[in-house]
C-alpha cells in the first residue's frame, strides 16, 4: 500500500526541484489538488485567526510570507508540468501511437492532452492533409470557448512578479534572512526570510546570490 504524502511546503519545494530536474512528467498522487487546497485553507486559518497575542501575530506574519511562497511555487509546478503536458500531446497527434505514456497525468490533466491533442488532430486534418491533397485548408472559427477575465484579481496579484517585466531577472530562493534593503533605482525589497522565494532583477539578485544569501533557482 502506497505511503500517503502529507502537504507540506518542504514537499512542495521537492516535487518542484524533481519536476525541473527530470524529463518526463513525474507522479503526484492523484489527490494532489485536493490535497494542496487543504493546505492552502490550513495556512489561512492561522492568518485569520483572531488572536492578537505577540507571538499569533507573528505567526500570521511568517505564515503570509510562506503563502506567498507557496503561490509562487504551485504556479511553477504547474507550468512546468503544463509544457510537458503540451508536449506529449505534439507527440501523440504527430505520432499517432498509443505507446506514448500518459500514467503521470492527473485525472484534470487528462481532460488537458486529450483537449490538446484533439484540437493538434482536427487542425492537422484541416491544414497539412488538405495541402498534401493539394487543397486549400478549410478553416473554421474554434469553438473554444473565450478566455474570461478571472473574477479574483487577488490570486492574479500573488502571482505578479518581476518575471512579467521586461528587465532580466532571476528566481532566487534565500538561505539566510534578508533585512529590508534599497535597490540601485531607490526601490525597496524585502524584508525575506530563510526559504523565501523571490524573482528580483539580475543586478540585484547576483549581489545577494554573491554574498552567500540566497541561490538561484535555475530554468532548464
């Protein structure tokens, strides 16, 4: 009988290092969301939790700053398994083979590549096979429901960072506290604690990686 894999941020962290490291779609356990909702709901109730002692509202305060963390690496996690998604659809409609391995997949993901490689085989049809027929492709406006704004910019505005703007930056995650400090423009960062994740302009972010407080997160 399989262990059962308890939420937590250290969990997160790992299932995101794996998912970066390796090639293939790696395993969740397929009440992963679920699980991750209830960690998110655990997390708010401390921070709503109306205690106004020194050290509740400390925790409130640590716990807010590890929820940050925590959007920050579940978005990761999910658009890095997104372009894997993504490319085992390419793969199956180009290939046509059932051999390709799709166990990895969540049971929503599924909904996902079987969306994806549905659309990829109709607009192959209607494209490339009526070209090597030599006839024009006939193209028809998808039926794809538009993309509605999301309703809670909240969660749009955890997950803005400095990787939307156009100056490099990097993806760093600190191993020692960070007080409070001033960028070269005058803009204020921080202040961060040991195992925040943060995306901070390259100038600044080679500074603190150079003085030992924090490591790049690398892309592949």
């Amino acid at each position: 009988m399989p262990q059962e894999v308890i939420i937590t941020y250290e969990t997160l962290f790992e299932l995101l290092q794996r998912e970066k490291e390796r090639t293939d779609l790696q395993k969740l356990e397929p009440t992963f969301f679920n699980d991750v909702i209830g960690y998110i709901k655990d997390k708010k109730k401390i921070i709503e939790a109306k205690n106004d002692s020194m050290f509740a509202n400390e925790e409130r305060r640590k716990t807010e700053r590890q929820l940050e963390n925590i959007y920050k690496i579940i978005k990761e996690l999910y658009e890095r398994r997104e372009k894997k998604i993504i490319s085992i659809a390419l793969d199956r409609s180009r290939t046509k083979s059932s051999l390709i391995d799709t166990t990895a997949l969540l049971k929503e993901e599924k909904v996902v590549f079987d969306a994806l490689t549905g659309l990829l085989d109709t607009y192959r049809d209607a494209i490339l096979y009526s070209v090597l027929n030599e006839k024009m492709p006939f193209m028809q406006p998808s039926d794809l429901p538009s993309r509605k704004p999301l309703e809670n910019k909240k969660t749009e505005a955890d997950f803005k960072t400095a990787l939307e703007l156009k100056k490099p930056v990097r993806l760093v995650r600190f191993v020692h506290p960070v007080p409070k400090f001033v960028g070269p423009e005058l803009e204020e960062y921080g202040p961060f604690d040991e195992e925040d994740i943060a995306s901070l302009p390259a100038e600044v972010a080679d500074v603190i990686i150079g003085k030992g407080r924090a490591e790049e997160i690398r892309e592949e």
